[in-house]
C-alpha cells in the first residue's frame, strides 16, 4: 500500500468531504428505498415516443424528435468524493455524461446543478468545482449552457445532460440475449478509494489511479452503439456491478452469471477492502438486492463488498454476441480502457445474478 495521503498539494485548507455526510455516487438511495418510492407512480404508457422511461432503471431517458432521431436526458449530482474542487468537479461531469454514451448517444449539452453551503466554502472554491466541469464538458465536446444554483446544507454539483442518438443505436439495458458475453470497460473499487480517502489511508499514487479513472469519459459508449452485436449496456455506479446487473438480468428476463476473478480491479482495492474500508453504501446495496444473487460457498465478507461497492463515475457493463466479444474487447481497450475485460456470461435462467 502507498504512503498515506494527508492531502493532494493543490487541495484547500479545509477538506470537501468533511462538509458532506457522504460522497459520490455512495449517495443514492438504496435500490429498495427508490424501488419503494417509485411504486405507484403514473405509467408513461400513454406516451408512444417515449421509448425509454422509468420502466427497466434505465440510465436515462429517450425520446422521439422525429423520423429516426431521439433525444436522450439526464441528470446527475452528488456530494465531493475528493476535496480538490476541480477534481470533484470533473470527476461529477464525468458521471453524469455517462448516462447518455451508456444509451448509445452523443451529449449535445449540459446544465449544471449547483447547491453549496453559502459562508462556508470560499468562492474560488466553487468556482474551481464549476471549471473542473467545464473542462470536463469541454473534453466531451459540449457547453455548460445554463443551470441552476442554491444555498445548501452541503455541496452539492453535477449536471444535467441532453444527447442525440439514431433510434437504431439506442442501447437500453433490458436488451441482453442468452448467451451472451459481458464485458466491464473501468476497474472497480471506487467507493473502497473514496472510504480509505476520507479515513486519509489512500496513498498518492492511488489518489491519481482514482482520479484517472473516475475522470475517463464513457464515450465508447455512442461507438460501441453503431455495432449490432452489442445488445445491451448499462454504466456501473452507485448501485455496485451487482445491482446494476440485477436491473440487466430483470430487464431482459435473463440471468447473469459473473466470474469475480476476471473482475478487473483497481490496484489496491482488495487490500483495502480486506482493511475495512468499505462504505455504508456497499452494505445497504446488498441488504436490497442480495436475495436475488447467489454467491460461492465461502466467500469472504470483503469479496461481496467489492461486488457491492458503490462506483462512482464506473465502467460500462456491455452484454455482447459472444463470437465478437474478442474484437470489441480489444476495440474498447485501444479507445482507452485498458482494464476493459470479459467478466461473464448471460443465460435462459431464473433472472437474477450467479457469482462464480
């Protein structure tokens, strides 16, 4: 394990993180908890261009401009996972245009979402959070047209995101076929550096390994669409590979079956996980879904909190046609994921997720 961290050169005096209870995507809703307050809300049946709502917990919302074009929007924000302000605010314009290369789309443009503790961050602090976003929308191509801003309890930033997308590549998550091959394009581990972060027990080195890969934009996502052999994908966040496999495996009436050693990992995830530093948000996920997957004999408490931990900025899950699944393996990897890795398969099967 590196040195411990006391803080990145460039970060403030005070710590971000402190100023919030949690951080990154570890600050969704439990999927019980959403399942529960999303119950009886109105079906959007009755709107035909709708072509991806609520219905399978997609990433974001499609719908019908015209002919064979649909618009695709999102959004996303959270609480710092890192103190740098232009880091937390990257990392946050990361994820949240993800939503739109993980339906297969290219962003148009972005608003930003803003909420802070007025009095007690400094300006240039907030100002540092918004650049590092910007640079970030800069990168995917796309301005920060507008937006929205509050006086909050606790920090709060992310973006709003809307994308274009031919009907024809749209990729949901509910499309996956039997047989099947799965692929993850980003390391796990995420919500383990962000634990071992806040506890100042990740080293530097791992500092810029979360960073690098929390900050890498998803854009395979709208290329690997035009490929009919890609079937299905999804982007692996708050919910943990497990949960969002579990809304692939329910949305395609399938089951998954995921291979924990060819999971690829980041550098001293294991360790720290086997450490305790693990988040609340990894347990919470598991007391949720985890009637719905079945685990090896003996598995170490530590293993399942890596299946469970929260990702923020994650990888994309992608269910392919297993005959291709070498050739867009390596397409994925020379686009800039060189973890990107087969991790399992897809099968006719109760829906659900086996862990092998």
């Amino acid at each position: 394990m590196n040195a411990p961290l006391a803080q990145p050169d460039r970060a403030p005096a005070f710590r971000l993180t402190d100023l919030a209870h949690g951080g990154g995507c570890g600050c969704k809703l439990a999927p019980s908890v959403l399942q529960d307050l999303l119950a009886g809300q109105p079906a959007t049946a009755g709107f035909p261009d709708l072509l991806v709502g609520t219905e399978t917990g997609d990433d974001a919302a499609a719908f019908r401009i015209e002919g064979d074009r649909c618009i695709i929007a999102t959004t996303d924000f959270f609480m710092p996972i890192v103190d740098d302000p232009h880091d937390f605010g990257r990392i946050a314009a990361t994820n949240a245009i993800s939503d739109v290369y993980a339906m297969g789309g290219r962003p148009l443009m972005a608003l930003a979402i803003l909420g802070m503790p007025v009095g007690r961050i400094a300006p240039e602090t907030i100002r540092g959070i918004l650049a590092g976003g910007a640079s970030v929308c800069a990168e995917a191509g796309i301005p920060v047209a507008g937006g929205h801003s509050i006086d909050a309890p606790e920090p709060i930033y992310g973006l709003a995101v809307i994308g274009i997308c031919p009907v024809g590549n749209l990729r949901r998550n509910s499309e996956a076929r039997a047989g099947d091959a799965l692929i993850l394009t980003k390391p796990l581990g995420v919500g383990i550096y962000s634990s071992a972060f806040k506890k100042r027990e990740l080293g530097v080195q791992a500092y810029d390994e979360l960073i690098a890969t929390t900050t890498r934009l998803n854009a395979i996502g709208a290329d690997l669409a035009g490929n009919p052999d890609v079937h299905a994908m999804t982007d692996v966040t708050g919910f943990g590979i497990l949960g969002h496999g579990l809304e692939m495996a329910r949305g395609s009436g399938l089951r998954l079956t995921i291979d924990r050693s060819a999971l690829p990992l980041l550098s001293e995830a294991a360790s720290l996980a086997q450490a305790g530093c693990v988040t609340g948000a990894s347990q919470r996920n598991w007391t949720s879904y985890g009637h719905e997957v079945a685990l090896p004999e003996g598995m170490a408490e530590w293993q399942r909190h890596l299946l469970a931990d929260p990702q923020t900025s994650g990888g994309l899950l992608v269910a392919v046609a297993p005959a291709s699944a070498g050739r867009i393996l390596d397409r994925i990897r020379a686009a800039g994921h060189p973890a990107a890795a087969v991790i399992g398969s897809v099968s006719r099967d109760v829906p659900g997720i086996t862990v092998v």
